[in-house]
C-alpha cells in the first residue's frame, strides 16, 4: 500500500469515527423519551415537567411521556430515574425535596444525587406562597404570628409530605417566629391543597402556580412569599423577610437531569433545547402569569447549585429537626 492510499484510509477512518462519534447527538432522540416525575399530578414539579415537556416533544418530534412515579418524599421517582438505562430516553425532573433535602432526612438514601445523575439545566422556579384558608382571620404574617401566640398549637398546616420543601420550610419559619403550629402530611400536593379548601386544614406553603387560580376565585388568600425580595410574578405580594424575619428566603426549584453517564453529546442537545424552548418570550410570559420564574443555566452550573442546595437545605433540616428514618 502506497502512502498517499493510506493516508486517504487514515483520513476516511477518523472522519468515519468523527460521525459514528456525532450519531447519538446528531439522531436523538429516535424514539419516544420518558420523563419521570417523582409526585402525584397537580404539583409544581409535575406542570414545569409536562411544560417542558411538551416543548421538547414538540422540537424533537418524538413524543415525551410523563410517568408520575411518586412516593417516599421523591425517593422513587429519583431511584428509578438514577437506575434507569443511561441512554438519554429516560429524563427526570429533579428538585429540592429529592436532591437536596432527602440526603439529610434519610441515612441510607438509595441514589446520590451528586454521583447518580447528569445535571442538564435548572427550569424554573419560585419562592413558596404562605396560603390560609378564608376562614382563617389572618391577612398578614404579622396576624398569623399574633394569632398562633395565642392558640400555640391549635392552627394546622398542611403540607405535601413530611420532607417535602413545605414541611421544612413552615418548620423553619416556626422555629424563626416562635411559634407552635400543627403538622398535617398528605401524600402530594393536590391533597393537601384539596384539604385545606376544604378547611380541614388552615394554612399552607405551596407553589404559586397550583395556588394562584384558587386565590384569584377567593378560595384561599395568599399571605407572603419566603424569598428575601419580592417575587417579580407576584409584585403585590409581600415577603416573609420585610414582615420581621430576615432569616426566610426560600426559593424552591426545578431542573432537567439524565441519569448518569448518558452520552455528553445528547446532554448537551437536551441542554440546548431545553434552555431555547423554556427562554421563548411566549413561554416566559405565560409562566410569570402563572406565578413562576424560567431559571435556566449550564450543566456544570446547575451542578455547582445542587451542591450549595444540600448546604443550605442541610442547615434548615437541621433546624427543624425533622427525620424520615
């Protein structure tokens, strides 16, 4: 074999190499990709995944179907996304309660949310809305405070489990405040929204958007946020902080993540697409109407943050000292 005839061999093996290497971003996906939810329908998590994921079966044109897999605080959801084939068809909606609160609830947590998943990017998010019951004679926090004073353990929250973002933030707030309030978990947020209509249940932290279209028809009232300023969605609402307690600012948040080990190239797709499809001024317009905020950011990024969540959650777990084991 002449020089110049392998040279134009090596030549066609690297580029040869170059687009068998491209493939899996180049073709992806080929087939319908599972989005795996790790709550009930009807809560935060579960509209940012079917938001988003209706944005990316439109753009791939494969279908993006969602799998509701809740149970155990988020834990099975994310156990079945983290063991799931690292091959970019299955995807999973991730956040505080199962990235950053669980690894200090639980000892023997079956995933690792740091080694088990590839970080896309963040979604959205937005701080908590304290929500009461009509009924309950409490306009601001400064009412909810003076009332729980004089009735120490006789008001009840409702929150979406014990563990969930809810929970620990209304047991840091009662642990800020002084106060004594009366926990009810129920099993996602639909419930424990449907039971504080039904007043069963007096006050609630939840998020904005399942709680907005219920304040709008004046079956709940909506109190304060908990992030430190002023949530741009929600202007005229005022937050926990400039009411006396500095120490709140809680925002509660969503991301896209793969298993790990899923090709770099496909992260890397569904790292551009979700963050052209979620920064689509019609889609930031009709999420702030609904009360949230689009957060989008780069793998590496959205990593780093699920690293200073676990810090921050860890101080706040501690403080309420809460426990799931």
């Amino acid at each position: 074999m002449n020089f110049a005839l392998a040279t134009l061999l090596s030549a066609a093996g690297a580029a040869l190499g170059l687009t068998a290497a491209l493939c899996p971003a180049q073709e992806y996906p080929v087939k319908p990709v599972r989005m795996i939810i790790p709550y009930p329908p009807g809560g935060g998590t579960d509209f940012f995944a079917r938001t988003l994921g209706a944005k990316l079966s439109e753009a791939f044109g494969q279908p993006v179907v969602m799998e509701n897999r809740a149970g155990a605080a988020g834990v099975i959801g994310a156990d079945a996304a983290a063991k799931a084939a690292p091959d970019g068809y299955t995807i999973f909606i991730g956040q505080a309660s199962n990235l950053a609160i669980n690894p200090h609830l639980m000892t023997k947590l079956p995933y690792d949310p740091l080694r088990d998943f590839s970080p896309v990017s963040l979604v959205g998010g937005s701080p908590s809305l304290l929500v009461v019951h009509p009924s309950l004679p409490v306009h601001t926090v400064k009412d909810l405070v003076a009332l729980a004073r004089a009735k120490p353990g006789a008001i009840v929250y409702a929150s979406a489990g014990t563990g969930s973002p809810g929970h620990i933030s209304t047991e840091y707030f009662k642990r800020v405040a002084g106060i004594e309030l009366l926990h009810v978990p129920y099993k996602g947020a639909r419930p424990a929204l449907t039971n504080v209509l039904a007043g069963e249940a007096s006050l609630y932290f939840t998020s904005p958007v399942a709680a907005q279209p219920l304040v709008k028809a004046g079956r709940l009232r909506q109190v304060a946020v908990t992030s430190a300023k002023r949530f741009a969605p929600l202007p005229e609402v005022p937050t926990i902080a400039e009411s006396g307690y500095p120490e709140i600012d809680i925002v509660s948040w969503w991301g896209l993540l793969t298993p790990a080990n899923v090709p770099s190239e496909i992260v890397a797709r569904l790292h551009a697409q979700t963050v052209k499809s979620m920064n689509a001024p019609e889609t930031k317009d009709w999420l702030a109407k609904q009360g949230v905020a689009v957060m989008t950011n780069t793998p590496d990024e959205f990593a780093k943050f699920i690293r200073s969540e676990i810090d921050k959650w860890g101080r706040m777990v501690k403080a309420s000292g809460a426990r799931l084991d």
